[in-house]
C-alpha cells in the first residue's frame, strides 16, 4: 500500500493474501483503497473479488 498513485512512493503498509479492503476509487491502474484502518494505493493487479 502506498501514499501515492505511484511506484516511487512511499510504501505505508503491507496486504497479505486474503486482507478485506474496500476500493474507494481508482486512477489508472491503481486503486485507493481501505483495509486494517489504513487508506493507501495499491496496483490494481494486486487486487481479486471476493469468491462465492
């Protein structure tokens, strides 16, 4: 998870497979998102739906 849009920025937390987090928008190829308290950017790619 990152401050910024970007891959130079600064990392601010760490998802492991399997963290819930809410999208809260996307720009790009990143999504802002929240989980664990904590509102970062993450690649998209990074990213599954929930399995039924």
């Amino acid at each position: 998870m990152r401050a910024e849009a970007t891959l130079n920025s600064k990392v601010i937390n760490q998802l492991v497979v399997g963290d819930k987090v809410v999208v809260l928008k996307t720009n790009g190829s990143w999504a802002l998102v929240e989980g664990n308290g904590v509102k970062g950017w993450v690649a998209s790619e990074y990213l599954s739906s929930p399995r039924s």
